[in-house]
C-alpha cells in the first residue's frame, strides 16, 4: 500500500479554478484510490468549512496487470509467513529479554505513528517499577557516551526539578515520513531530537499520570514538545547533543548507526578517547 498527493498544475492560471466551485465530481477507480473529503462535523486535515476542493481529474493505469494479479492471489501466503516472522521475532526478544533484562514490553503495536504512545506507556512502567533522579531517553541506533553525560551533569548542575536538557527548536514537517497534518500552527513547541534528551523524574512522573488524556502526533520528539508546552520546563539547550549522523569530539549523541558502525565507533573510544579519529603516533 502506499500513500501520496496529487497535485493540479497549469500554465494557464485563469484555468486553474480553485475557488467557487460548485461541483465536484469524484470517482475512486473502482476501489484503487481512497478518496476522503471534507464533511461537516469533525474535518480531515487543515480542512475548513464551506471550502471546496480544488476541480481536475486524472487517470490511474496499472501496467503491470499480471504482476498485481500474482501479488493479490499471494497475499494469503504473505500473510501466514508475515505472522510466523512475527511470533519468531516474539520468541527471540522475550529471550533477549530474559537474559539480559533489558527490554520493556508494552501493549501498543510498534508503528511509526504509534511510537509516542509507546514513550508514554515506557514512562509509566519506569514510574511504578523504578527509582531515578533524571531520565535520559535515547535510540537504539545511537552513539550515546555516558560518561560525558554524567561529567556535564555534574559541571553544569544540570539537575532540579522541571528540567529538560536536550537540542531544541525544529520546524514542522509537512511532507515526508514524519509529516504531521495534525498540528496546524507553522512552528512546534521547543522540543528536542530524538537522539538523547534528559528529564527529571517530575517531568516523567507528569507524563505518566496523565498518560490517558495527552493526544499523540507524529513522531514522539514533536509530541513530546507539544505535551512540554503545557507545564514549561526548565529548558537547556546543548548542541553536543547531535541530531544528524555525524562524529564530533565530546559529543552526548549521535544517530542513525548500524550495529557494525556503533562498535567502530566505540573501538575508537576505547582506543583513544576520540570515537571519530585516532590522531596518527
């Protein structure tokens, strides 16, 4: 499945009609496309009102007939061996789990959307089971030296209550994987990248009791923002922590890594304190 936007185009502007509009003809191809539209009540995304859409039309043609034909017919036995992935893949986390400890479970299917809701539900587990001072969420692609992170903490007295330490400040994305629809303003809340912030634990414990009421957007970082807005933290901004794959001397974090480039790179911590270089002897 895939999801895209159409856009109408002219050289001629006076034949580009887009607003009074009377009449719109729509026809979904037979089930191919989805077609949503505005309706009174309760309006899909930046919708208003009384606005009409936009007049055009256009053709969808499959071709390749036989090859949608094969993968339909196939979808069946996709699925069977899509859900044996799945229990495999259960079997191999709840074993990772049980010996290494260190894995939450919780009751929300991992997808992109649902990720804040995943952070929300993480938050209430280490409120009932644990006892911390700050909380420093990460990713598990990321380059995170602790070291530094507890150093700075210390230097800095980055500790109190209401406290938010991370980069902050990004702009609202409209396309892409992480475009949010939802959100109507052109600029978010501060809220800081995902490669690794730190909170206090009244923050967490905040986020946990009202778990059931926060509304989720797209992406957890930006939802994170958006719920932050509400009690306005103790901000402060560290550009060590790096929200782009890229190596810097006493960086807190950096994204996006395989497995083989994060033990490259803590070879080199470990060889000479540097995880980008090793200056030549």
């Amino acid at each position: 499945s895939f999801e895209g936007t159409i856009v109408w185009e002219s050289q001629d502007l006076q034949g580009l009609v887009s607003r009074n509009l009377h009449k719109v003809t729509v026809n979904d191809g037979g089930g191919v496309l989805r077609v949503v539209t505005a309706g009174e009540g309760a309006l899909p995304h930046e919708f208003m009102e009384g606005v009409e859409g936009v007049a055009g039309g256009f053709i969808y043609t499959i071709q390749e007939g036989d090859a949608l034909l094969q993968n339909l017919h196939s979808r069946p036995r996709r699925l069977i061996d899509h859900i044996s992935n799945l229990h495999e893949e259960d079997a191999l986390l709840k074993e990772e789990s049980s010996v290494y400890d260190d894995i939450v479970f919780v009751d929300v299917v991992d997808t992109y959307r649902n990720v804040p809701a995943k952070l929300l539900n993480f938050y209430r587990w280490t409120v009932e089971t644990t006892s911390f001072d700050l909380l420093l969420k990460t990713d598990d692609d990321c380059y995170i030296d602790l070291e530094a992170v507890f150093n700075r903490i210390a230097h800095k007295n980055l500790d109190g209550p209401n406290f938010w330490w991370g980069k902050l400040n990004w702009a609202v994305d409209r396309t892409g994987k992480w475009q949010e629809l939802e959100y109507p303003s052109p600029a978010y809340p501060a809220f800081a990248c995902g490669s690794g912030y730190v909170i206090s634990r009244d923050i967490v414990h905040w986020l946990a009791s009202n778990s059931g009421r926060l509304k989720t957007y797209q992406g957890e970082d930006v939802s994170m923002g958006i719920w932050m807005a509400a009690i306005g933290p103790r901000r402060y901004q560290d550009s060590l922590w790096l929200c782009e794959k890229t190596c810097e001397t006493g960086m807190l974090s950096s994204p996006q890594y395989s497995p083989q480039e994060l033990t490259e790179l803590w070879k080199l911590k470990e060889l000479c304190g540097d995880p980008c270089q090793c200056e030549a002897r």
